[in-house]
C-alpha cells in the first residue's frame, strides 16, 4: 500500500523536515522517494500510482541519465547487437554529433535529466532552446528529435526505462490529426527535359540512369559493369558507395533489387562502356610511347575498371565532384535556378541550382507512378524498406479517389455504352 509519511530529523541544531512517498512498483519492489513538502509528495504519490498501473514506471534511485543512455546507444549504433547490424559511418557521425553537440549540450541540453524524470515538456523545452538559443532551424529540431527518440527505443529495450515519453506524444497527436504526407522537390518534365537536351557526354550516362531507374546517387556510385545485363536489359543493385566512397551493402533488404532498362538507359549506357574501352586503349599506347620514348620498361597494364561511373583514376566518384562539377552547372544552363538568399554588389540575387541529386530519384518514382505503375511496384523499383515509406513519400501523387471513378465510369462505358 502507498504511502505518505513525514520525517523529522535534526542536522546542525536545526530540525529539518521531509516527506516520503513509499510505494511499490509494477514489479513488486519497493521504493522510497523524498520530497521537500508535502504538496510535491502527494503529487509524486499520485504520478507514480498511474504510472505503475500502466506498467510504465522507472524509480528515480534505478534510472539512468540521458548521457548515459546516449553513451550506450551509440556504442550498439557503431557495434551492432544480435538484431541489428552496425550502421554506416556517415549515420554513426551524424547521431554522435547530434548527441555530443545538441543533446548534451552544456548549457541547454539534457544529458544530466534522469531518464524516470524525462516527459513531453522536458523534451519540447529542450528542442525551443535547441531552436531559439542554439539558433538551429526546425529542420535540425526534427533530426535531433529523430536521434533522440532512437535512444530512447533502446533504452527502453535495455528496461533502462518502460516510458517512451516521444512515441506517447506522437500517438496522442496522430489521433487529433491525421498524418501529413511529405513533399519532395520534384523536377517538371519541362526541366527534366531541358537537362537531357544540354547534357555533355560526360555526365549524359549519369543522368540518364538516374532519371529512368530511381537509383539512388550511392548505388549509381557503386555501380558495377557486371551488374548491368545487356542481354536481359537489367541493372542489378548489389552494392553502393558511401560517402567516404567505401563500398558497402545496399541501404536495406530492400535495395538489394533488379531494374528494367528503358532504350535509352541502355544505348546510353552501351556508348559510355564504349567510352571508357577506348579511353582506356588511348591510355595505355600512351604509357608504351612512353616508355619507348625513355628506353624503360612498360608499367604492368591495369585491368580496366569495374565500376560503370568510375572518376579518372577508376576509382569511386565523390558524391561532391558528381554535384559541383557536372550536376549544379547543368541546371543553371538549363534554368532550374533559385534564389540563394545572397545578393550582388548591385542588388541583383545571386541564384543556385534548384536540385540536390536525390531530386532525380523523386523524378524517377513520379514517372513510374505516372506510368501507372502500382505501389508495391513503386516500392520495389525505389528499394523502399516498407510501403509506409512509399506512401509517405509519394503519396500524393498516386491517383486520387477521382481518378478511381473515372476510371470505373471508363469500365462500365466499354462494357455496355
């Protein structure tokens, strides 16, 4: 049975007074918790009650701060468990920035808070200082928030805490209002086409596999010889390359996967291999001339490159060079340009490309949708891990219930008139 109880005490001549909540939680064990009055007593008192009623209750005196909490999560995030690989480097960076920067934070973050005193209102507090003195933009607030509630999943699959005060409050909110769909910055097909029409040779290959397959710019990066199939007219994702341009596996299960080839995709890509043959040709009677030339011996001849977009040296293309080099200045000579926020000496707004490379792949999956293609083909295209993703992503370019009646409108007139 739960209780209140004052204790009474003396310390330094002086008496000094306390009030302690004893109570048992979901578990059967009993806690004591002090508090300074009797009115923070009776409150703790009451929370606590609900809380182990709900069988979400951590008692002060065993929970851990969100520091530590961070600490173990990001060593399973670098790791790995028997359930989960280890994440890529780049991922890893970023929670570790997150966590070490914004989360601990010395003056405005959370890392001291006791994981049993952590709620909805410690945490929407902390993502506002995040914001207004921290000075970072909502966007940040929702990554930070994202790593933030991925810590406290597996503290929560630790039993370092039953609650997971974000998840609660996001329920509570999908209740009140239905889920938003995301917007992506999708290129018209006016500027699409533009693109196509200025495309240099060197970059034509790229753009072309990118636009009507929806890969993304680490597995165009990681793509290989072998895995295009000419015969068959395939591309098969096996692998990608990272941002360090490591090759790894595919971002999921779900990217391992096989793509049609439209003709394009396919002479483009026949004349890029082409391309590279003869290029390689030229640079090795370079070599033999030049050894000729010096009386030496010829270096050993380099086996010709796997990877379909290799850089000069047949190594992986930076996702940088690809975007500074060739992809930004195609779209300012195509016009997809935006505002940059900067001006000229004289006034005049200085502008930028519009797209980032994964504007290509949100191209790709419009097209396919488009087409006519169904969902759960939509997802199998894209490598998504779910079709929640599909839909979250591209749901609003799905047919509309409309469309849905059109379409039976169209059935029952070739039928019957």
């Amino acid at each position: 049975m739960a209780s209140v109880r004052k204790r009474t005490w003396t310390s330094g001549g002086k008496e000094r007074t306390a009030w302690v909540v004893d109570y048992f939680d979901q578990h059967g064990k009993r806690h004591l918790k002090t508090c300074r009055t009797k009115k923070e007593a009776d409150g703790y008192l009451i929370s606590s009650g609900h809380e182990v009623k709900q069988g979400t209750h951590t008692a002060d005196s065993t929970s851990v701060t969100v520091f530590d909490a961070g600490r173990l999560w990001l060593d399973r995030c670098r790791k790995g468990s028997a359930e989960q690989d280890p994440l890529e480097r780049s991922t890893v960076r970023e929670y570790e920035r997150y966590v070490e920067e914004y989360i601990n934070h010395a003056e405005w973050g959370i890392g001291p808070v006791k994981l049993s005193r952590l709620d909805s209102t410690a945490v929407s507090d902390f993502l506002d200082r995040l914001m207004k003195v921290g000075g970072k933009s909502k966007a940040m607030a929702r990554k930070v928030k994202a790593a933030l509630s991925a810590l406290l999943s597996d503290a929560n699959e630790r039993k370092l805490v039953s609650r997971h005060v974000i998840r609660e409050a996001s329920v509570k909110r999908t209740r009140r209002k239905s889920r938003e769909k995301t917007k992506v910055e999708i290129p018209t097909k006016d500027e699409l086409r533009a693109m196509l029409e200025l495309v240099d040779d060197s970059f034509r290959s790229f753009l072309i596999t990118a636009v009507f397959t929806g890969l993304r710019a680490s597995e165009l990066r990681g793509l290989t010889w072998d895995n295009v199939n000419f015969e068959a007219g395939t591309i098969t994702v096996s692998q990608r390359a990272d941002r360090w341009n490591d090759i790894g596996d595919p971002k999921s299960s779900s990217g391992h996967r096989t793509i049609p080839m439209t003709p394009m995709v396919r002479n483009a890509l026949q004349e890029w291999l082409k391309r590279q043959i003869e290029r390689a040709t030229i640079r090795r009677q370079a070599e033999l001339d030049r050894s000729f030339k010096n009386g030496a011996e010829p270096p050993a001849e380099k086996p010709p490159t796997k990877l379909v977009f290799a850089n000069g040296a047949g190594n992986v293309e930076s996702l940088g060079n690809i975007y500074r080099r060739q992809f930004a200045p195609l779209q300012i000579q195509a016009g997809c340009i935006e505002p940059s926020g900067r001006t000229e000496k004289d006034g005049r707004p200085i502008m930028r490309a519009k797209y980032g490379l994964h504007a290509l792949r949100h191209a790709a999956a419009s097209l396919f949708i488009e087409q006519g293609f169904t969902a759960k083909k939509v997802q199998t295209l894209m490598g998504h891990s779910s079709i929640q993703m599909t839909f979250d992503t591209y749901g609003h370019l799905f047919p509309s219930p409309d469309d849905d009646q059109r379409q039976m409108a169209m059935m029952q007139a070739r039928l019957v008139g």
